[in-house]
C-alpha cells in the first residue's frame, strides 16, 4: 500500500482540534489545506462541529475558478 500522506510527525491535536486552531490563526481554511495540513478528508463535517457544538460563527464562500470548492472564513465566536 502507497502512503500518499507526507506526515512526518503524529499530532498531539484531533482534527477538529487542529482545523479550530488554524482557523483562530488564519482566520480561513479550504479543503485541500486541511487534507495536506492535518490529513482531513472530510473538512465540511468538522466544520459543522465547530458551528453547532462549540458556536463558531463560519462563514462558507464557493470559489469558482478553475474547481468549484469551498473556502470556510471564521467571523467570531457565538457567547
């Protein structure tokens, strides 16, 4: 079986984890930096986590360039 992953070290962080913590960072996350950054394959459903269970207010814009994709901007924290 090939290893397409490049991960030289195991995070300490779940995903979740990881993508909250780049986005109070960055402030804003696509789906192929959360695959390459964090091996997230599912990046959407983290998203809606991080809405409904710890009240992110994340905002979804569609890009549409060359590939249709998704790019999630943190706004705040809901009180």
């Amino acid at each position: 079986m090939v290893n397409i992953m490049k991960t030289s070290k195991k995070s300490l962080f779940s995903q979740k984890q990881n993508i909250e913590n780049h986005l109070l960072v960055h402030t804003t996350i696509t789906p192929l930096e959360a695959l390459k950054l964090y091996g997230c394959f599912r990046l959407s459903a983290v998203i809606f986590k991080l809405r409904h269970e710890d009240k992110y207010d994340i905002k979804t814009i569609i890009c549409d360039k060359d590939k249709r994709y998704a790019k999630y901007i943190l706004k705040g924290k809901f009180a």
